[in-house]
C-alpha cells in the first residue's frame, strides 16, 4: 500500500491503531465517535473491514467538538426541549 504523505510528517489515511497513536485514544472511544448517532467522526470502510479515518477530517471533527463548560449547559432548555418533542409524538 502506498503512504501519500501530509505536511505533518504522517500518512493524510489512518487506520485505528494509527488513528489512536495520533489522538491518544482507545479503539473503543474511536469506534463510539465513528458509530455516533449524531455527528459521527467520518470514516471509511474499504477491503477485508478495515476502517480508515482522514487526519485532516479527524483534526477538523475533534476541533469541532470543543469542551463545555458544565455551566454553559442549559439543562432547563434541554428538559423543556425533550417534553415539548413527546407532546409532538403523543
């Protein structure tokens, strides 16, 4: 397979174990972000299963996920979201 190389020294395609060494992650939290109902992290499936992430796609993604402050969160706003989404269902 060739390596197409990227400014930052590595290959722009990673697989999990690559992708992990990058981003000092578990496999499992990878496979989590990948099979997210909302917003998953973009990858691709190619031959045998394997799974393949773009850095420049993965930088972008966890950049977009910023952590919050647990103060920032509104939980009224959530919980009167929720309710008014199960009066529409019922």
């Amino acid at each position: 397979m060739i390596k197409r190389k990227q400014l930052g020294g590595g290959p722009e395609w990673m697989d999990l174990k690559s992708t992990q060494d990058y981003a000092n992650v578990s496999e499992r939290t990878l496979r989590e972000w990948i099979h997210r109902p909302v917003d998953p992290l973009p990858a691709v499936q190619v031959e045998h299963g394997k799974i393949l992430i773009k850095r420049s796609r993965f930088d972008q993604w966890l950049e977009a996920h910023p952590v919050q402050s647990i103060n920032s969160i509104d939980v009224n706003l959530i919980a009167d979201k929720i309710l008014n989404d199960l009066k529409k269902v019922a």
